[in-house]
C-alpha cells in the first residue's frame, strides 16, 4: 500500500466530519507513514461555507495541525496544505498561503471564485474545455505539488466527448513537461458507476480519461480524499479504484514527494 497521502480535509470545510486528531489516529491505524492535512482553502472575498473553509479559520488550521504534528512526530510525518483551486482574480492570495504551508495541491472544482459553474454536473464542451486550460494555467504557476482528480469534470457527465478527450491530452502533456504528479482520487468509487457513453464506468477514477493518461509518462499517485477520518481504512476504495485502471500499466511512484 502506498504509505502517503496528502488528501485530508478537515470538519472547516463544512462538508466534512471528525476532528484533527482522529484523522492522524486513523491513519497511524491504517499504517500510514506520512498524512497531509489539505483542507480545501478559503478565499477572503469568496465565502462558501459550504465548500471551503473560511479565511478566519486559516490561522486556527495551521495552530492545531502544527501542534498535532510535534505530538506525534515519532509515529507520523505530518505535513500541513491545502486544496486550492486556481483564479487568476487570487493568484497573489494563494502565493501568500502557500508561503505558509508544505504544499499546496490543485483541485479545479469551480470555474470561477463565485462557484457560478461547478464541475460537477454535465458540463458543456465549452466548459470542459475552460477547465483544461485553466488547470494547466494555474500548474504554471509552480505553485502546486500536484494535481488532485484530473478528472473530477466527468463528475454527472453523461458522454465522454471530443473535450474530455482533449482536455485529458492537454493536462496529460502539461504534467509531464512540467513534471507534476496527477493524483488517482480513491473518493467517488464509494458512489458506484454510471452510465458513460454506453459504458459502466466511475465518475472518477474515470477509465476512459485514464486510458489517455496511461499513453504518456505521467507520475501517478493515490490520494483518498478523506473526509472522515474511517476513509482513511477504507482500503476497498483504494481496491476498486486500482483495479479500475489494473491493466493500464500507470507509473505510480513510491516514495513520498515531501
Ligand atoms: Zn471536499
Ligand atoms: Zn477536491
């Protein structure tokens, strides 16, 4: 098993349960060598209780993963980031968080800070074309460790069209220019598969996005998303989603980025 992971999201997302603490106990349980604690970020001018924490929690994140990392130093390498997604509008704000963190990693949930398009719904080619550039935009900005689920636009998508297909080229070659690991996301195996172009595949691990990938030299690695501290011994999920792309032989790297 991979002994790392640097999805962990916290109750400060609002859509998350379980404090701090449990989370590391679950993953020392899980056999976990290093956990990263990557909250999804605030945004000063775009409150979204629901969806990411807010600016005024930041300082108290960082507080209690800090203390929380000196108490279990012996047992645990705990690092402290956070999800972001990229705007241009808060490029200078996420500089400034990630001058106080161990990394951040990209999560491209929204189109814009107003959330008015979301990527999880059936998304129109213009759309699923926006959020290939505006991935690759944002990993430019060297500011993220790694893309996490590349393919969470297949999230309520019915057809996997000429823009998914694209835009799984378009980040496939921006990751390896730049060498930037993409992240197999372990988290939405637990919702079944759907119907996609006549066939039975997750939303994410997405197959068909996930072929494209396998054609180029990508690093991949697993993160599990945790948004309660059991998803950290969920080893099913982490199961069904490696079987998912088992034959499509993905370099999966085995040592911790940080
Ligand atoms: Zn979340
Ligand atoms: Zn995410």
């Amino acid at each position: 098993m991979q002994d790392f992971n640097y999805h962990t999201h916290t109750y400060r997302c609002g859509h998350a349960s379980g404090d701090d603490e449990e989370y590391i106990l679950a993953a020392i349980k899980a056999g976990y060598k290093t956990l990263g604690f990557a909250d999804h970020a605030p945004y000063k001018d775009y409150p979204l209780p629901s969806s990411h924490m807010d600016i005024s929690m930041f300082d108290e994140y960082v507080d209690s993963i800090s203390i929380l990392k000196e108490k279990y130093k012996d047992q645990i390498d705990i690092k402290i980031g956070l999800e972001s997604e990229y705007y241009k509008a808060n490029h200078d704000e996420r500089v400034m968080l990630h001058d106080r963190l161990d990394y951040l990693i990209l999560g491209q949930h929204f189109l814009d800070p107003e959330a008015s398009v979301s990527f999880f719904k059936n998304n129109s080619e213009e759309e699923i074309l926006e959020y290939g550039k505006l991935v690759c935009e944002a990993l430019d900005t060297g500011l993220f460790m790694y893309l996490a689920h590349p393919d969470v636009f297949m999230s309520k998508q019915e057809n996997f069209t000429k823009a998914c297909v694209d835009v799984a080229r378009m980040i496939a070659s921006k990751c390896v220019d730049l060498d930037i690991p993409v992240e197999l996301n372990v988290h939405n195996v637990r919702k079944g598969k759907h119907l996609i172009s006549n066939k039975e595949e997750y939303f994410y691990p997405n197959k068909s996005f996930w072929t494209i990938m396998s054609e180029y030299p990508i690093k991949v690695l697993l993160g599990i998303d945790a948004h309660k501290p059991e998803d950290l011994l969920d080893f099913d999920a982490i199961e069904k989603s490696l079987n998912e792309v088992s034959d499509l032989n993905l370099n999966f790297i085995t040592k911790p980025l940080i």
